[in-house]
C-alpha cells in the first residue's frame, strides 16, 4: 500500500518484498497443515498397530507359561 501512496522505487520495492512474505507464509502454514494431516494419518495406524499387537500378545502370553506340573501317582497302598 505505501507504493499507491509514495510514489517512489523504494515503496514499491518494500510493497512487493511484503506480498512475498505474505505468499511464503501462506506456503508455510499449508505445509504445516499437510504435516500435520499426515502424522494424525500416522499416528491412527500406529494406533491400530498397537492394539493388534497387545491382542497377539495376550494370545501368546499363555503359551509363554511353563506347563503345569504333571499330577503324580501315589506310591504305595
């Protein structure tokens, strides 16, 4: 806007650095939510990773177990 009121080379110059910082910084928040988009994405697999896993693991826990101690006979009358 100072380049529509001065009429100068240096107004102008200033105007357009400022349109481009503008433009750069809408380039970096769309980047950011981009970022931002794909690690929710990344975080929701993990989230099913991780509940598929402690299932397996709860599955297998059991067979971790020693097996019980097998019932003895008794010697004798």
């Amino acid at each position: 806007m100072a380049a529509n009121v001065l009429n100068s080379a240096r107004a102008v110059a200033v105007s357009v650095a400022l349109v481009k910082a503008f433009v750069r910084l809408r380039e970096l928040l769309a980047t950011n939510q981009s970022v931002a988009k794909r690690l929710t994405e990344a975080e929701k697999t993990l989230m099913l990773h991780d509940s598929a896993l402690r299932d397996i693991y709860q599955r297998i826990q059991p067979l971790l177990q020693p097996p019980p101690e097998p019932l003895r006979k008794k010697i004798g009358f």
